[in-house]
C-alpha cells in the first residue's frame, strides 16, 4: 500500500478497507526505519486537514479502579447512540515490560468486536515520550477515519497522565471510594489536572463512595482557588460523579457532564486555546527528548560522560562546571 | 585579586581578608564574562576538597509565614551554640522584578551583623535555573569558608522549591496553621518533598495550630505510603513541630529534630547517596539547559521557528513532525 492509498482508504475507504488502511497507517507511525518515518510523516501531515473533530476523553486510574469495565460501559452507551469510537492507551510499563496490558481488546469483549470501536493496544516500547508520540498520532488517524470519540486511557501510575491530559480535551480521573485515594491523586498532580472525576465502584460501599465525593469536591475547590486556570469558578468547576459501571449506573450522568464541559469549551473558545497549546507543549517534549538522545550519542560525548559523572558524583568536578565541559565537547 | 588569591583568602585568611575572598568569588561566579565563567570554573574546582562538611538546610514558605524570623531566631541560636551560619537565597520571582528580597539583609537585622553569619541574597537575574546554579555555587564558597550550617530559603511559590530540595541535606516546609494550606502544599508537590514540617505562628491560634499538627501528620502518613522512598517508616517519619519563631519557642525542638534526622542520615549513609543523586540530577538539569539555549540560538532554527511553529499551532503541521524538521536544522 503506497502511503497515498492509505491515506484515501483511512478517510473514505469502505469499513474493511479502513480498517487495513488504519492498521496499515498505525504500522507505519510505530516503525523505527527511516524511510517509514518519512513516509509516516507525509501521511500525519496529510491526514492532518480530516483530524480534530472528535471529542478527545482521557480516562486514568489506578490498577484495580475497573477502568476497562468502565470504558467498555460507556463505549457501547455512545454508540448506541450512534457515535463512532476509538479506544487508544499509553501504558507507562510497557518500556519496561515489552508488552502492554492496556486497551487489550480482551479485556473489552463487547465493545471490541463492535463495528463502530476501534481499540488499539499501548504501543509496546520505547520511552514513555516515545509511547505517547506514537498513541497521539494513531489518534489523529482514528479522527480522520471519522471516529467522533477517542478515549486516552492511562493507568495511574507514573507521569503518563501528564502526557494523556497533554493530548485530550477533558481529563477524567477515576477513583475508588477509599480514604487517602484522593490524596495520593492530589500528591501526584493528577487531581489538578482532572475536569471530572469520577467514583467508581461506589455501590460497594455507598456510604464511603458519598463521603469521597464530599472530600474531593471539596479538595477540588480548595485546589481551584490557586489552581488550574482552566478550572476559575467563572469556566468551570470539576464535577465528582458517582458511578458503578459494572451495572451500567452513572454512565448516562457522567456523559452529560462530558457534554456539557464540551458546550462549554467550544462556546468560549478555549478548546482551541487548549489544543495549541498542547501542540506547542508537545513539539517542545519532542524538541527535547530529541536533544538530549543526540547530546548522549555524540562521539565525544559519549566517550567522556562516564568519566566526568563519576568525577561529579565522587566530588572531583563541580555538577555545573561538568555540564559545561561536556556541553563543550558537542559540537 | 587572582583565583589563586581568592582561594587562600576564603580558606585560610582572617575574618575580614575570608569575607572579602568570598565577595570577590562570588562576583566571579556570577559574571557573565566567558573568561570569568572559565576563572569561577577553576575556583570551584579547586575549593571543592574544602566543601561538602557543612549541614544544608533548605527552607521554604509561603510570603506571611515568617522565614525571615524563623531564619533569624534559629540562627542567632546556632551561632550561641558555635556554629556559624550562611544565607542564602532563591527567589523565583527576581528574574523577572530584577530585584531580589529573598536573604535582604534587613530583614534579619540581628543576624546580618553578627560576625559568625553571612548573609547573601537571592541572584537577581537569570531563569530559575541560572539562579539556582549561583546558590549553588556560592554554597560551595560559605562550605570552603567553614560556614557549618548552610541555610538555602525560597519563597514557596514557583518551582523553586525543587531547586532547593535538589541542593540540601534536609527540607523543612514552613506552614501557616491555616486550613487548606497544607492542601497546596501537597497538590504542589512540596509536601512530599518536606524532611520537617513547621507550622509557624502557632501562639496566635493554638486550636488550630493543633489541627493543623494533627492533618498534616496525618497526611505525611498516607503520603509516605507511596512516597518519598528516602521516608520509609524504617528511616524516617517527617516530623511537625508547632514554633512561635517571633517568640522563640520552639527553635530549640526544631533544631534537635533537625540533629535526629542528620545523625539518621549519616549512620545509614544515606547523606552520601543524596548528594551524589543531587549532583547528578544538577549536571543533567544545566546539560539539558545548555541543549536547549543552543538549540533556540542555531541560526537555521532560529530562522525556521516561528513559521514551524506558526504551522503547528494553525493545525498545518503535526507537532512531532515539526520537532524532527526543526531537529533536522540542528546541526
């Protein structure tokens, strides 16, 4: 397939033929050689005109939170309603692993054989800036072979929240109904930067599901008052949304609450302020993570950065005086 | 005066030659002359076998909470006891005021006239980077000059407080005892960065001086759970402690809490591991400064970024396509 079929299969194939012209473009997005980096980059720009009308729905929780059975919940509730969705995941393990565990299709086993899902796995190595590259771009191929809804979902752990929050439009934090759940969000940063958050399981223990969401609304405001700009009274205060997906209850409420963020960010604007700046944000991460690969490849550099660290770390050489010599010797 | 001159003047010459070495290294440090950057780097080199025996203590606080008090009462204590005390500063904001008022001496007006303290404020111009580069810097100076208790404040808004934590032996957080202050401090993530907690002011209201012991502890608890691996229950559990700085109580159970937790680090050698981990961290944080200084300085970027950019924002472009077109100019 020459980039150009895909490019035409992905924005006005039949249904099979998207589906190959999608595996085909996200195939090409992933691979390390040159030539296909390239092609892939001809394709992205390409592409680039028939993307950004889909609702961007990042969704992170800690393992255990029933992030799978949620999405699956709320997958089959849109396209009910006959929306067109795509399932996308960043698996900070993955680097590690070799494989990834996020946005297994079996782990979604209605939405994922549905005409109207596309769910794709984390890409399944490299860095977690090189995973995120990978899971923003096949986003832009769902968008241009016309999925309206692209769900990013993360797990809690790590910085990939960061990234997914850096590439959707509303981020959506899922907690379960436990004390000190919310303070491990709000250490982490996550918790500022949720739109909504969501309790789920909370027909467990209904009790500890009311008394979490009195606590992180009111933990929303306190952090509101000095917190994401996005977030003043005047725009928007986070939601706290009780759910259980596993019975289908919330859904329909948590949804509404999507949409109404939506309404909002479109009437004043800031949807567009939010994703240039998020384009910006993310050429910059490239920018880089791309320097300091090459600064660390460089022959000269390479050769005496052991040397000068451990001279650093053994309290030979000053940490900036090292920084300056080695700066010195790229070229 | 030489380099050679400045370096036996700040390690072994009398009172008043030692404090006018260190004023001379210190202008050397913070000259933007490339020969000068070349002469600091040769001091430095040569005064590091004279650092590294001193007790660095960073401290950080919102403006109101009394640092300048604080600094000036445990001080003037240490140097009853025969320490003697350096001052240093960073302040995040002067790189845009071009003013400093972090480390004023006037506002510590006991201790900035007692012979055994030096007082430096903050570097005034620069990002945060380059300034905390100089406090650095100019600790190493207080260190050679014998200085045994080295103090880095800043103010606690901004990044800053990470510069400070990445260049001390112990962070202490300075709060007020007001309700949803320590909720900033953990969604900054400050918090979980804290060795000590102190909550100042505590005599004006000793209710919630008492509440606010009782959260935050209780909050440090459920932070170190999955925090700060340095704070394992088998190492240490950040201490609060109540203090009235302007009345001077307190100090002294701060001051021994501090010698707890020194005498902990030093027997398990943990101190050791932090300043290699710190000096690491530095060489790397100005490596990656330097790339990206460069990078924005390349005539051929320089020319190229802003219509690249341009494109990236209007959706022209996809951003990862034009961080690889930009890196490509780089050479």
């Amino acid at each position: 397939m020459t980039p150009e079929q895909i490019l035409a299969g992905i924005v006005q194939g039949t249904s099979a033929a998207q589906r190959r012209a999608m595996a085909k473009a996200i195939t090409l997005l992933e691979s390390t050689r040159a030539d296909h980096r390239t092609q892939a980059d001809a394709l992205l720009t390409a592409l680039l005109p028939h993307t950004g009308r889909s609702l961007r729905l990042g969704i992170s929780g800690v393992p255990g939170v029933g992030k799978s059975t949620f999405i699956e919940a709320l997958g089959l509730h849109l396209i009910a309603q006959g929306h067109r969705v795509a399932v996308l995941a960043i698996d900070p393990s993955s680097s590690v692993s070799g494989g990834s565990i996020l946005g297994d299709k079996t782990r979604m086993e209605h939405l994922s054989v549905h005409e109207s899902a596309y769910i794709r796995p984390s890409p399944s190595s490299g860095t977690l800036g090189g995973v995120a590259e990978k899971t923003r771009e096949a986003m832009l191929v769902c968008e241009a072979a016309g999925y309206d809804v692209v769900i990013v979902e993360t797990v809690g752990v790590g910085q990939s929240e960061t990234a997914v929050h850096g590439m959707t439009d509303m981020f959506c934090l899922l907690q379960l109904p436990n004390a000190g759940d919310d303070l491990q969000a709000i250490k982490k940063g996550v918790m500022e930067l949720a739109d909504l958050v969501v309790i789920n399981k909370a027909d467990i223990d209904p009790d500890a599901a009311t008394r979490a969401r009195a606590q992180i609304t009111s933990s929303l405001r306190l952090l509101g008052m000095h917190g994401n700009p996005e977030h003043g009274s005047a725009f928007w205060q986070p939601q706290v949304i009780q759910m259980s997906a596993l019975h289908g209850q919330g859904v329909d409420s948590f949804w509404a609450a999507v949409s109404q963020y939506r309404d909002l960010q479109t009437a004043n604007g800031r949807l567009g302020v939010r994703r240039q700046q998020q384009a910006r944000a993310w050429m910059w991460e490239r920018i880089d993570a791309g320097l300091k690969q090459r600064f660390r490849e460089h022959p000269k550099v390479r050769e005496a950065l052991e040397s000068t660290g451990r001279a650093v770390i053994e309290g030979r050489l000053p940490a900036s005086t090292a920084a300056r010599q080695l700066l010195e010797l790229f070229d």
